[in-house]
C-alpha cells in the first residue's frame, strides 16, 4: 500500500519547532506529517520533551510494572503430568523468601507440540516487577543461580544438564497499573503538541491489555489522525 517499513531504526526525538513536525533517527531530523507513538509512557516522555506539561504530568503520574522471563531450552519434559501452567505460592514481597523467587512456570511445550521446537521442552519462569526491582540489574547468569535450584522442587532429578539453551529477556515496562480514580488521569491520544498521537496499554482502561483493545485503540488513533490531518 505505498509503506516503507523500516527496521532497526530507533527513534531519538520527536519535536514540533518551526521547521515543523520531525522524528530524529540516527541524529538526523527527518520530516513527519504525523506522529503515532506506541511506546510507554515513561519513553514516551524521554522522546519528547515539548510536551505540554500537564500532559507530561498525566504520563509521569501513571503507574506499572515490568517482567523478567527466562525461557529454558529442555531435551525432556520438566512437568512430566501434562501441567501448562503453574502459578506459584509468594507469601513474601522478599521474593528469595519464597519457595519459588517468580511467579509463573510455564512448560509451553505441555500445550504446544516440541515438535515444533526442535523437539526441545520449552519452559518459561515468569515474573512481575517493580520497574526499580534490583532483579533487573542482576546478570543473565545471576538469574539462572537464582531461579534454576527452584525447579527441584517440581522435579527432584532436575539438572542443569538437561538445558540445551536459555534466554533471559527484561521489560521494565509490561503491564499498566490502574490506581484509585484511574479514568481520570488517563492521558488522550491527541498529546497536545501538534501533529503528536500516543496509543499505549494505559489507555484502554476500563479493559486489561490484549490484542482486542490494542486493536480498538489503534482505530481510535487512526480516525483522529484522519480527522485532523497534518498539522499548519
């Protein structure tokens, strides 16, 4: 349909001066009709910082947290009774107090055939985070120290020979957190400063994030930008 896509290009800025309208990629200003940002509210801030202050209020007001996974490559099953999912017993907000220092084991390959993976057993050890949690700035390899003994307890015999490859992968951002009278700090997508649209999870409220609502914010953006047009 006449788009140019392009990858691996972050953006640096985006500003509205006399010049007009401009997104910054590798330190160069590059001209835009319109801007549509999907990026947290916390980016989005960094990336501009001629927003109007009381919009740059309503994004530094609202709240979140982020997830720390770490995927294991298995050569067999770790839940050998079919089990998907487990949510796990966290009595204490000390999570190395807990039996299990995450919230989520996932054996996604007790749902999805490892045929599909190489025959590797695909396991997920999900946790949610404060975006300050000092588990973000441990290593990979103080991840696994921390989360690998714990799968003893689903299975005694487990070793960490049985892993053919692991990831661990950071989001500091993952999952909005609607606060007391949340539908009246939520930011609009018009931002203010012209030709600038924002379309983030914390604006879906009242729903949770999902692809349906992403969808119908996306059309929500869309219709405005449609409906104003590049800005004078």
């Amino acid at each position: 349909m006449g788009v140019t896509i392009h990858l691996g290009t972050p953006v640096e800025r985006i500003a509205f001066t006399d010049a007009g309208l401009t997104v910054t990629v590798d330190g160069e200003a590059v001209p835009a009709d319109q801007v549509l940002s999907t990026t947290s509210p916390g980016l989005m801030r960094r990336l501009t910082p001629d927003l109007p202050p009381a919009y740059a209020k309503q994004l530094a007001d609202l709240k979140s947290i982020g997830a720390l996974s770490m995927i294991l490559a298995l050569d067999r099953p770790l839940m050998t009774d079919g089990t998907y999912w487990l949510n796990l017993p966290a009595a204490h907000t000390d999570k190395t107090a807990n039996p299990f220092p995450y919230l989520a084991l996932v054996e996604h390959t007790n749902y999805q055939d490892p045929a599909h993976y190489g025959g590797d057993h695909i396991v997920y050890l999900g946790d949610y985070l404060a975006p300050d949690h000092p588990h973000f700035a441990l290593s990979d390899e103080a991840i696994a120290d921390l989360y690998l003994p714990s799968l003893q307890r689903v299975r005694p015999d487990f070793s960490r020979e049985w892993i053919r490859d692991w990831w661990v992968f950071r989001a500091p951002y993952t999952q909005p957190v609607p606060t007391l009278n949340h539908s009246q700090n939520i930011p609009p997508i018009r931002t203010g400063l012209p030709g600038v649209y924002l379309a983030n999870m914390s604006q879906v409220y009242p729903w949770d994030r999902g692809t349906n609502y992403a969808v119908e914010i996306g059309r929500q953006a869309a219709a405005l930008m449609l409906a104003d047009g590049p800005p004078e």
